[in-house]
C-alpha cells in the first residue's frame, strides 16, 4: 500500500539534513503555484530540471521480445491528451556520485518503483538511476524517501554541474595511480548547489578516472575530467591529476583537451569553481547548442580559457573547503566483509566457469574479486534490486557501485566466496555472464521514454543481444571483445561514437512509407578513457542492422591480422571498403504489401509512419529528383571521411561543406528548379528564404541548430582546415542532411503546399 507524503514525513523526522528538507519543500511549493499558473511554465520547467523531474515520451505500445517491458502501470492517471507533465508520468532522475551505493539505499529505490513508477530501476550512461512513468506531484515524497538514505535529485538535470562520475573500480584497479574516491567525493559536495555554478547555459559534466589506459572514467569526453598520476619531486612521489576540458560527445562531438598535466589535489576545488564562473560568465546563452563549454574553449582558444581560469582562480577568496578533505584523505573506509580465501577450483565449461571468465576481474587486493553483475538495457526489477540489497550485505561492507556500461559492481568479494555469490545471483537472475563485451551492449532510452528518440535503440539492442547469445558458443573470441553502442538519435546517450560498432537512429522515406534506419558509426575507441570519436558511414533500415552487424564481424574474422584489435582494423582496411560491404543491406527495400513488419520498428509491431501519401506523377518526378541529389550529397560526405583517413584535411573540409551545398540545392529544386551548385550564393539564399526564414528546416527538438551548421560553414568559407576542425565539419554534415531528410519527410507528409514558399 502507497504511503503517504505526511506519514513519510513523521517517519523520517530528523532524518533528512535541514537544507535538503527545505529545498523539496520549495519545489514542493513551486508545484502548487505551477497548478495555479501562477509560475511560468519556462521557469518551472528549469526548476523542475534542476530537481531531476522530466516530461518522456508517453506510448503504451508492447514489446515483445523478451526484454523488460517499459509500459504504462496499472493505477497510470496518463490520458491521450497533450504530452505534459501534467497529463503524463514523467521520468525522475537520480544521482549517484561515482556511482557509489549501498544496499539501504537500493532497497528504498526497489520500494519507489514499485510504488510510484513501473516496477523497473534503470542505470544510465552516467551511473545515475531513473524511475520512469512518475507523476510530478509525486516526486516530493521520492524525493524525501532518497534524502533519508543521503540520496539527492538535486542537479540531476538543467543547467548545472551534473552528477559526477568515477571509475567504479576506483580504489581497488590493480592499474590505478590512486584511489580518486575521495576526490571525486569532495567535488561533488563542494559543487553541489554551489552560487558560481548556478549560471550556465548548459550542463556542466565531470568525471575521475584513476589511470589513463582503461575507458572506466571516459575523461576524453566530459566537460571536465580528472586522470590521476603521480610524479617524484624533490626526492618525493607525490600524487596530482591530469585536467582535461572541453569534451563532449553530443550531435558534434568534441574530444577533451588538456588544460593542466600535473594538478596538485590542492587546486582541484578551486580550478574547479573558477572554470565554473569562468564558463557562467562567458559561455554561451542565446544559442543553446553552442552553450557547452566545449564551444567557448574553441572560440576563445585553450591558451586564452586557461588565462581567464587562472585569472579568476587568484581572484578567489579562500575557502577551507578546498583542502579540508585532504586531512582524511588516506582514511578508506572500504574493506572486506568476509577474510581472503582462494579461488574455488571450477569445472571448465560450466555456467559458473562461463560467469567466472567474463564476470569477475581481480582486485589489487589479494584474495579478493570485483564481480559485474550484467543488467540487460540497465534495466532491473524492484524484486532483483532488493534481492540485490540482500546480497551486498551477505558478502560486502555495502561495496557496490554503477558502471557506465549500465551494470552493478560488487567490490571486495572474497575468492572463496565466488561460487555462494554466483549462485545467489542465478537464483534471482542475475547472473548473466558477458560483459564489457559484444554481449554487453549499451543503449539509450530511445523510442520507448524518450521525446527525442528517432529508431528504437532498446529494441535493436534486445534484438542484436538476443541473436548473439543464442550464437555464443560459435563466437570467436575477438568478436566478443567488441563494444556496441546504440542512440535512438544523433545526442550520443548511447555513446555511439565510442563504440566499437556504433549505432544512432535516423528516418528515411521509402515508397512513400517512412522507415527506421540506424546510422553505422566506426573508428571510436572505448579505451584510453575514450580515446577516438568514429564517425557514420551509412544508413540501413532498422530491420537490416543485424545482417549489417553479421557482414561487418564476417569481414573482420577473415582479414584480421594476428590480434589486431577492431579500431586498428577498420584504419587499415579503411571505411571505404566497409561500407561497400554494406551496400547489398541499403538496397532494394522489400514492397510494403509483401513485408510489412519491414516498416516497423524493433520491438514495436506497429507501422513506424503512416507516411503513404499517394504516388501522384508530380510527386513521384520530385522524389526521384530529390534522392538523386540527396544521394551525392550522402557520397561526398562520405569521400570527405575517407580523405580525412588518409591524412588530407583540407579536402576533407571542404568535401564536407559541398555535401551540405549539395543537400540544401536538393531542398531548394523541390521549389525552384531554376538553380546551378557552382552559385552557392543562390542557394543559400534561396535555401534562406524557403526553409530558414519559416523554420520549416528547424527539427522540432534541436530548433534550427543543424542549418545554422550549413550556414556558419557558407559563413567560414575557404577556411585552413586541421583534422579536428575537418572531423568536427563531417559531423555538422551528417547532421545537416538529417535535416534535410526530416524536412522532406514532413513535405512528403503535409504536402509541398506546408512550406509557404512558392516558386
């Protein structure tokens, strides 16, 4: 039976810290005032943001394939009206920092799935938790149930420092400088609700990683990322941190450049809330996608970003709390529960011994194991979490911490406890065996929750997992060392670009029905803490993408070298040749009458578009136009990829900037015909006036973001070109000819008469 606010209230009496309790009692307040449309809608909304409460998708549609059904629960207050958040459940996020919880904890979060949401806790991308299908009025009294267990919603969203991760092996990696814990730790607290970081124009990500050779802290592509390292000076080691900045992943992404290589643990804080007020100060406002901090460090430079950091950072007040923490520093309070035992002797191809090799990793602690309990799409039941809580107890000090795989670790598990743990998990099914590998793929949440979700990255990933598992006996070992990555979009949730084999979704027209693609990403790199960004090489319907995975592994087991990793193969062998691998998975769709389940989506049994809007002459002449067009502008962009392989920067980007020219023309002739590419003026121009000026170019979440990369490019015109700026350019391509798709998509759906535009 639910509880309610008030008797949560009496229980958890002087549980809960004054501050946290006054803050939910204002968003409490601003709810109210909300209801009587005395608050502004724009303004609740950042307010609502910032205590981690989101407005998703609303579709009751079933899955049927085996994985965790993400519907509507029973006693849903959902209508089919407007899509508020209001008049649907919502998603509430939740941070971890570090990933770091315990098993109170988890039993708390079981309890509000199962009362409030659909019986589900996910784990994202960021070792946070999200409840999904939570009504807003209700996230008060979640929000007072996680404060009595020190869990905190607050910035979990909107513009402000978001929940800092770590390594989850931190303190325990045998190849770890330090443990970073306490770090990582003191800047949560330190910059949580802190007055210099209440001004951005958007997010602000940090993360710790405790060596530089492993993915487990993903320093590359945060905002901020720390790497630990020690040097001997003066006869004596002492630690610091390696600071990087500026990385992102996103629509464009941007790799993390240093600032500092040897940062005393002294200056961490401080560097820190000088950057934050730096970036307040400076950063972007008007135009949203421009306001990561990524894009003030490549306007401003790094050499003129650190002068202006450093310069606020000797302006500061001094603050205890930057060094205070470093007394206890050495005080870990982690252990083991149980004492050290040996490794149990395992019959060799059993489940444990299956579990065993791909589950467990050695500590730097003798006799003791970290073991990855693997969670299908981060997804686990409120019966499996409370399970879970039981067995942290039996066998840990409350040791267990998120990854960024979407997977729980276990940490100080005794060798001689192995076999007793692996069958506590059977027992409540939770010992799958195979992660961080091809088996353990990683996707966003897609068409199910979310607003921006374009193909269904869960569905696929449910698909792709569930052919691979039944074919894992016949694997060859370098194909289940493969990372895959799944975005229902081109936001990068999913972490497409540092996959092995990424995926995001894209739409496509065909025959008049609109179908579900997935873009194949290649040349990312998972390790070395996100050490290289790939890029898409070509779109296949959603419905193809397994046989497209299954061509790509074919292609790699048979012209591999040695034990060439899959990065250096896709360099070697070059894109070129892969993508023509997959030209057969492009081509000749099946007819919509012969195969309809072809249009649909993973997971989803329904038409993914009702997108047939008849096959008049005139239409089909402008189709036929159109994806001739589109279709160079596609080839160029992809040449310009292989040029910027092959070292050639210059051609790269300029090749890039034609494709945009390309899609825009395209655009342009399906109302005015009487245009030439070699006047790129003209298209701009006209491109300008029939699809800017309207903003029926504008994507209906992004706004007018990927044609301003068309125009900014225009703008630029026969700039230097370095790799960077080239591989930052076929991106902004990529993007402006998904909207060049959309916005013919909607043409084809509306009628040419939408635009407003005649010719």
């Amino acid at each position: 039976m639910k509880a309610s606010n008030e008797v949560w209230k009496e229980r958890l009496h002087g549980e809960i810290t004054p501050q946290m309790a006054e803050e939910i009692a204002v968003f409490e307040t601003e709810i109210q005032l909300r209801r009587q449309e005395k608050v502004d809608e724009k303004l609740f909304a950042e307010t609502r943001l910032r205590r981690g409460v989101y407005g998703q998708r609303y579709d009751n549609g079933q899955r049927n394939d085996g994985t965790v059904s993400r519907t509507l629960p029973y006693d849903s207050k959902a209508t089919k009206g407007p899509n508020t958040v209001w008049d649907a459940p919502g998603m509430q996020r939740i941070k971890i920092p570090y990933g770091g919880t315990n098993a109170a904890q988890l039993e708390v979060l079981a309890e509000l799935a199962e009362e409030y949401s659909d019986g589900i806790v996910h784990i994202t991308t960021r070792q946070d938790f999200q409840l999904h299908f939570v009504h807003v009025e209700n996230t008060p009294t979640l929000m007072r149930r996680l404060a009595a267990v020190g869990i905190t919603t607050r910035e979990a969203c909107g513009n402000s420092v978001r929940n800092v991760t770590g390594c989850p092996y931190m303190g325990v990696c045998p190849d770890e400088a330090f443990d970073v814990t306490p770090y990582a730790h003191a800047l949560t607290q330190f910059m949580l609700g802190h007055p210099d970081a209440q001004n951005f124009g958007r997010k602000f990500k940090p993360t710790f990683s405790g060596c530089v050779d492993h993915a487990c802290g993903l320093t590359g592509m945060h905002d901020l990322g720390l790497t630990a390292a020690v040097r001997v000076v003066d006869g004596e080691e002492r630690r610091g941190f390696q600071m990087v900045v500026g990385g992102g992943l996103g629509a464009v992404p941007r790799q993390a450049k240093v600032f500092d290589e040897f940062l005393p643990p002294e200056e961490i804080l401080p560097v820190a809330q000088a950057m934050a007020r730096v970036f307040g100060r400076h950063g972007e406002k008007k135009t949203r996608s421009r306001a990561r901090l990524k894009f003030l460090i490549e306007k401003w430079g790094m050499d003129k970003f650190k002068e202006e950091v450093l310069a606020e950072r000797a302006k500061l007040p001094h603050d205890p709390r930057w060094t205070d923490y470093l007394e206890q520093i050495e005080e870990n309070t982690e252990g083991p529960l149980n004492p050290s035992g040996d490794a149990p002797a395992v019959e060799p191809g059993s489940a444990l011994d299956r579990w065993m090799r791909s589950n467990l990793r050695s500590q730097r602690q003798d006799g003791y194991m970290v073991a990855t309990v693997a969670l299908p799409l981060g997804d686990i039941t409120a019966a499996q979490l409370r399970a879970l809580a039981d067995i942290v107890r039996r066998f840990t000090k409350d040791t267990i911490r998120t990854t960024v795989e979407q997977n729980f670790v276990l940490r100080w598990i005794s060798q001689a406890d192995v076999p007793e743990l692996y069958e506590a998990l059977d027992t409540v099914g939770l010992a799958e065996p195979g992660v961080s590998n091809v088996f353990d793929i990683v996707a966003c949440p897609g068409t199910d929750t979310c607003k921006l979700g374009i193909s269904s990255s869960r569905g696929l990933a449910a698909e792709l997992r569930q052919q691979l598992v039944a074919r894992s006996a016949e694997l060859e070992q370098a194909i289940e060392d493969l990372h895959i990555k799944i975005s229902g979009c081109f936001n990068s949730c999913g972490q497409h670009h540092v996959a092995d084999i990424g995926f995001y979704g894209v739409s496509r027209t065909i025959g008049g029905f609109k179908v579900p693609h997935f873009q194949v990403v290649l040349g990312g790199q998972w390790e070395e803490n996100a050490g290289s960004y790939g890029l898409p090489i070509v779109a296949v319907p959603s419905k193809r993408v397994p046989q497209a995975l299954d061509l790509i592994a074919a292609y790699y087991m048979e012209n591999r070298t040695g034990d060439e990793r899959f990065p250096a193969f896709v360099v070697r062998m070059g894109k070129a040749a892969i993508r023509q691998l997959l030209d057969d998975v492009t081509k000749d769709p099946p007819e919509h009458e012969a195969e309809p389940e072809f249009y649909s989506d993973w997971g989803d049994p329904r038409q993914y578009s009702l997108g047939d809007i008849g096959k008049g002459e005139c239409a089909g002449e402008v189709v036929t136009q159109f994806e001739f067009e589109i279709g160079a502008a596609e080839r160029t962009v992809f040449e310009a990829q292989v040029q910027l392989e092959n070292g050639q920067h210059q051609q790269a980007g300029a090749g890039a900037y034609r494709a945009m020219v390309k899609a825009a023309k395209a655009l342009v002739q399906l109302q005015y015909d009487d245009v030439t590419e070699s006047d790129v003026d003209e298209i701009v121009d006209e491109f300008k006036e029939r699809y800017y000026d309207n903003e029926a170019i504008f994507d209906p979440f992004a706004g007018p973001k990927f044609a301003d990369y068309f125009l900014a490019a225009h703008t630029q015109g026969e700039s230097q070109h370095t790799h960077d700026s080239a591989h930052t350019l076929i991106e902004e391509a990529h993007l402006f000819l998904e909207a060049v798709h959309s916005c013919y998509n909607r043409i084809r759906s509306e009628g040419l008469s939408a635009l407003g535009a005649s010719s």
